[in-house]
C-alpha cells in the first residue's frame, strides 16, 4: 500500500481523527471505563494519552545518525496554570524530533493504524548470571595454580590468562576457561569473544629470570594489565558519568521530555550555571514548571542515547551530586536503544536548599514500563547502559502518587552522576610481589644479611627494582587492590604460625599454598584493602616443616593479621627520607 506525500495540515487532521477514534475504540479494549464525551477525561494507568504516544511513535528512530536539532534554553520564566489549556503540538513534535529524528509520514500513518488494532508486545523473561569473573594472570606458576585451585573448589568463575595453552591445559585441566596472551605485548589484550569481564583479579609470575628481562614483565607488563582491565574491575573513586569534578567536566546531551507529549502544558529544562554550583562552581540545573492541566503532571529531561553503550558492570550504583528542593524525583536507566521501552527506575527524595549526595544502588532499581512494574522483565544489566532520565513527576508507579507533588516552579541543580563502588570496598586486584623490593637502594643496609635477589639486584636485571616499581603502577591506578610481599617461598605444606609484617623489613620463608590461600582471603576482606605487606612462617630456613594428613591444622582466618595492617606503608619511606644519589 502506497502513499502519496502529507502536508503538516493533512497529518494533524489526521492525529486529530485517530486521536479521537482512541478514546472510542482503544480504551474499551483495554477495559477502561469511556465516561460520556461532555465529561471525558483522559484516563491514568494502565495506559493513559502519554503513554499510548509514546508507543505509537516507537518505530521512527533514524538508523543513520540525523542532523538533530536542538531544544532552545529557556532563559525566561516558564508559566503554566492547571485546567484545561491548549495543547502545544509544535512542542510535542519537537521532543519527538530532538530524540528521535524527524519521522516519515507515511510510515507514521502505517504505524498509528497498526497500532490501533494490534496489541503491545511482551518481553520474554530472561537470567543474567551477575557473580563475577577472575581473571588470574600467571595462573601456571607455583603460587598461581594453587589459588586457581582453591578459587574453583570454592565455586568462584575462573578464567586464566597464560602464554601456553598446551601447559595450562595440561597443568589446570582441560576445562579450564583461559586467555592465551602475553602481557609484555599490548596486542595480545583485548576482551573475550563473550566481552565477558572481571569483576577482580590476581596476578603471578614465575620467580625465576628467563625469557623477557623483568623491565618487560614486571614493569611495562603490569602497565599492559591494568591499562587492559582498569574499566572492569572499577575504581575506588568510581566513574563519572555526568557532571563537573575537581577540574574535569564530562558532558552529556539531555533534552526536554514532559507531559507535552500526552496533551500536557509542562515545561522544563537544562541549563548550565557556571557558578551556581556547590562552593561556587559550575552545574547542570534541572528546572521547569510541572502543571496537572490537561490531565498532566510531569516533567523530565533524558539523555540522547550514547553512542556506545556505557560499561558500569564494575560498579554497584549511581551516586548524584545534588541540591535539594524538597520534592521527590525519579532516575530512570535505560539498558535499550528503543524510544519506547521500560526503564529500570528508583525514586528519591531530596532535602531542601542543602548540597547532598544520593546514592541509587542498581539493586534498587525497579523495571518500569508505562509507570506500571514489568514483573518477569529482564534483571538489570549495568553493562549495557544507553541513557538517563531524571523526573519530577505526580505519579510514582503502580498507581501511586508522589507524596511531595506540588504544580508550580522547580529548581534541582545537579553537579555530578558517578558510578560508585559500595562500602565496604573489597579488594578488586591482589598482586603477588616480592620482599626486599625496596632494599637494594636502601642506605646503610648489610646486604651480606639479605636473600640472593636483594644482593644481586643488579646482575639479575634490576628485578627488585622494577617490582617495586610495578608495585607503584597499582598503588597508582585507583583500583582497590593488595600487593602481598612474600619471603621465600617453598613447598612446604600450609598451616605454620605466621608473621605478617610492613616496611619491608622482613626474611624468612613461606609456603605456596599458604600465599595462595592468603591472596584469596584477600579478595573477600575490606580489611586487606588497600594494604602493602611482607609475609613469612615462624618456622627458621633449616627446619623443614611437615603435618600429619590425619590430623591437618584448622582453617586459617586470615582477617586477624588484616585486620591489623596500616595504610601508606610501603618501605619506600626510608628511601624518601634519604635519598640515594644517582
């Protein structure tokens, strides 16, 4: 069926006749009572004209990227009185078209027709697995395979990144999920075919000097790895997604969407005020005028879909950096690209004229689709972020109304939108490092009383050296980690008394396993956060030491000895306070 090109005058007749066709075929449909056309209203959920707008324009968004065209900034007051007005249909078609390009009318008549007669389609319920992966690079090495081991007896999603398939498989079993990579060389890193992430990880390497010189490994390597897994392990700061911080801004694109487009008269807004902010500095202000006249009560401003999708797998939920007015508002998270389509939402109050931080734990947000809850809907996906929307609205959801509602000005300046990660932080990287990695520079040491690798540091390619100094790339990075400094290490079986110690002071020996055992306690600990420390048995090198396999030691908790680390101590202070000439 073809048609012949519409002028704007025969396309409004035409809104107009199925407009009023809707009131009396669609809503019958739907068993919602029609009162008499001298007392028609328009009827509130489950569907109401908003919502059945929304739907019916779904289908018109641009593949191609469109030469959008702007909203204006408000600059003066915006007024609105309740009752009945009339409805600003240049508006409404200017939301559409600033969200989603301008429409074709043929396909716009097709599709108001279809529409009419054809219901809404359901979304199928879906799972999404939400524990996380670890990532354990060197996963072959003495240390490294043991706490593969423990990690999978403990039931925790493992995935190894090796250089030799054919070992790793031999040595980690045929099962083993695993990453061939060299992490010397940046075109090895990239993500899985599944783009599967990890939510921590623990790195190893092999003790012993072969191959690329510890330059390459211990230092260049380490910047390769945390470079490659900074975004999916996440920061302890968190990630600004919107907003002014310190002296960066990230900008996002939002546009009006209020109850103009269900026959609505409110108005509002985004503006940047480049010292309306907390002390005097910039932020984005949410404002308007919010009228129930013609049935309305609504307004918000949502983001323009991102262009790529924004990855806050790593993180936990949305903090927002506010000025308060006393109302109720809404944030809504869209995981879809689609006009029309249910957003994950969490309601929030705010306290008046005070600065406040809002914190929306993606757990509590609920699937929302025409202010009514999608039970069965898919679980939220922070991977697959597409766009923000923040309201102010009568209605909350399932036929609730917000309890701070008032028609008439509002004003929420809001500085800034970060993902955060909850409290308490756990670690999200454990590196296996070494003892006396600040001791081959150290003054005054007798380095006659040192382990072989302090005293020949440099004949074996300055190993310490650059251990110490991939050390600091972590300690630098933001990510939440611990960096375990064992003494020599051994064969022997776990369970000897042990010595934790910081500064880097410390010889001795330790077990594999008990390190092992020791890097994943840590990634269970907030106390193990952030924390530099050495670590050996209490037994002397020329004991050896042994149990009885009828009569094992208990099970270690790990959390008394980190439980009384200290941050900030590294070893490096000696080396601060006195410098060694060069």
């Amino acid at each position: 069926m073809g048609f012949a090109p519409f002028s704007s005058l025969s396309i409004t007749r035409i809104l107009k006749t199925i407009w009023s066709k809707l009131h009396a075929c669609v809503w019958n449909k739907w068993s919602v009572v029609v009162v008499p056309s001298s007392h028609r209203r328009l009827p509130h959920p489950p569907f109401s004209t908003f919502r059945m707008f929304r739907h019916l324009f779904q289908p018109f968004v641009y593949q191609q990227s469109p030469s959008y065209l702007p909203l204006k900034t408000i600059k003066g007051s915006i007024f609105a009185k309740a009752g009945k007005q009339g409805w600003d249909f240049g508006r409404f078609l200017k939301t559409l078209y600033f969200f989603n390009g301008p429409p074709s009318p043929a396909k716009l008549f097709e599709f108001l027709i279809e529409k009419v007669s054809s219901p809404s389609p359901s979304e199928p319920v879906k799972s999404m697995d939400t524990s996380g992966i670890i990532l354990v690079a060197g996963a072959t090495g003495g240390v490294g395979r043991r706490v593969v081991d423990i990690l999978r007896k403990k039931g925790f999603p493992v995935r190894v990144l090796v250089r030799n398939e054919e070992k790793a498989r031999k040595m980690l079993g045929p099962d083993i999920e695993l990453i061939v990579g060299d992490i010397t060389e940046t075109k090895h890193f990239g993500d899985t075919p599944d783009r599967a992430k990890y939510s921590q990880g623990i790195k190893f390497f092999e003790p012993e000097i072969k191959g690329d010189s510890p330059e390459m490994v211990e230092y260049i390597g380490m910047k390769n790895l945390i470079n490659t897994v900074k975004a999916s392990v996440g920061l302890r700061s968190g990630k600004l997604v919107y907003g002014f911080e310190d002296n960066s801004f990230r900008e996002l694109t939002w546009g009006a969407l209020d109850d103009v487009v269900m026959g609505g008269v409110s108005e509002s807004t985004f503006q940047i005020d480049s010292t309306g902010g907390e002390n005097g500095g910039p932020t984005g202000i949410f404002k308007g005028v919010v009228s129930t006249a013609n049935n309305g009560g609504f307004t918000s401003i949502r983001t323009k879909n991102f262009s790529v999708p924004e990855d806050l797998s790593a993180y936990d939920g949305l903090e927002l950096r506010l000025k308060g007015d006393a109302h109720r508002y809404k944030l809504v998270v869209r995981t879809s690209s689609d006009w029309d389509t249910l957003g994950y939402t969490s309601s929030f109050d705010t306290v008046e004229g005070q600065w406040q931080s809002v914190r929306l734990p993606f757990s509590s947000l609920r699937p929302i689709f025409r202010a009514r809850t999608v039970f069965g809907a898919p679980p939220f996906d922070p991977s697959k972020i597409v766009s923000l929307q923040l309201m102010f609205s009568k209605f909350e959801h399932d036929g609730k109304l917000n309890p701070t509602f008032a028609e008439g000005a509002f004003q929420l300046p809001v500085s800034s939108i970060r993902a955060y990660i909850m409290d308490p932080i756990t670690p999200r990287f454990v590196h296996v490092s070494s003892a006396g990695v600040t001791r081959p520079d150290r003054p005054g040491l007798d380095l006659s009383k040192q382990p072989p690798a302090v005293r020949l540091n440099k004949e074996l390619g300055f190993i310490l050296t650059f251990k110490l100094k991939g050390e600091d790339l972590i300690r630098e990075s933001g990510i939440p980690y611990t960096i375990v400094r064992p003494c020599a290490l051994t064969e022997e079986p776990a369970g000897a008394d042990l010595i934790f110690d910081q500064g880097d002071n410390i010889t001795g020996k330790i077990s594999r396993e008990e390190v092992a055992r020791i890097c994943v306690a840590a990634l269970e600990s907030p106390y193990a956060c952030d924390k530099t420390f050495e670590v050996k048995s209490v037994i002397p090198f020329s004991e050896p030491y042994g149990v009885d396999p009828e009569n094992p030691p208990p099970e270690r908790d790990y959390s008394v000895y980190f439980k009384a680390l200290k941050d900030g101590i590294t070893g490096k202070e000696i080396l601060e306070q006195s410098p060694v000439p060069v």
